[in-house]
C-alpha cells in the first residue's frame, strides 16, 4: 500500500503539490494525468523516495513559523543545537539564522527579523 496524507510541495513561491492524499490499496496499473509542470513527477517521487518527501517541507514550514512570529511583534529567534546535529544546522542556516554562540555542549543560533528580507 502507498499512503500521501496531506502532502505540500514547494519550489521557492511555485506551490507544485497542494494538500494531496492519495492511498493505492491494491497493486495494479495505475494513470497519472496532467498538464505540463502539473506534478506528476513530483508526487511520484514522494511516492517512492523518503529523502524527498522530507527536503524543503521543514525548510518551508520554519519560514512560516517564523513570518508568524515577526507579523506577532517577535523581534529575534533563538535555538540551540546539541554538537553534530547537522541537518537542523544546515536548516537553520537556509532560514537567516546564525551562530551566536558556541560551546563544547551546545551551540545557540539566532534570527533577527529586521534583518530578514522575507517574501
């Protein structure tokens, strides 16, 4: 069985996939049709491909996290890290964060939003 519950994809402003869910109980042939640039292509690689379904969704879903908090008033963001926790780093980093801080046992990242030049 393949199982898509409530999948966004977005490439910079272009939204490629709105809230789709699709289950495919049974194995068989199935037809995808579609104009060009639809996503066809891309909601077969979320299919079948979990290292895409994760790149850009948690990118995506921080910005908007963090417009919230700067429409809320919020003037800087912090997080901080255990060492090696590169993946959440790296995201941080696309999101305008930088470090602030480090020691042997943490590192502290922070967001200050009117340096941020958001969409």
């Amino acid at each position: 069985m393949i199982e898509l519950k409530q999948v966004t994809k977005e490439y910079g402003r272009a939204t490629v996939l709105k809230n789709i869910t699709l289950t495919l109980e049974e194995p068989g042939i199935y037809c995808l049709l579609g104009r060009n640039g639809a996503g066809k292509t891309t909601l077969c690689r979320f299919m079948v491909d979990a290292q895409f379904r994760q790149e850009g969704l948690e990118e995506t879903a921080l910005e908007h996290i963090l417009r919230g908090l700067k429409i809320q008033g919020v003037k800087q963001v912090e997080a901080r890290l255990e060492p090696g926790d590169e993946r959440t780093e790296a995201l941080l980093l696309a999101c305008g964060f930088r470090l602030a801080e480090e020691n042997t046992h943490t590192a502290r990242y922070a967001c200050r939003f009117e340096t941020q030049n958001w969409r």
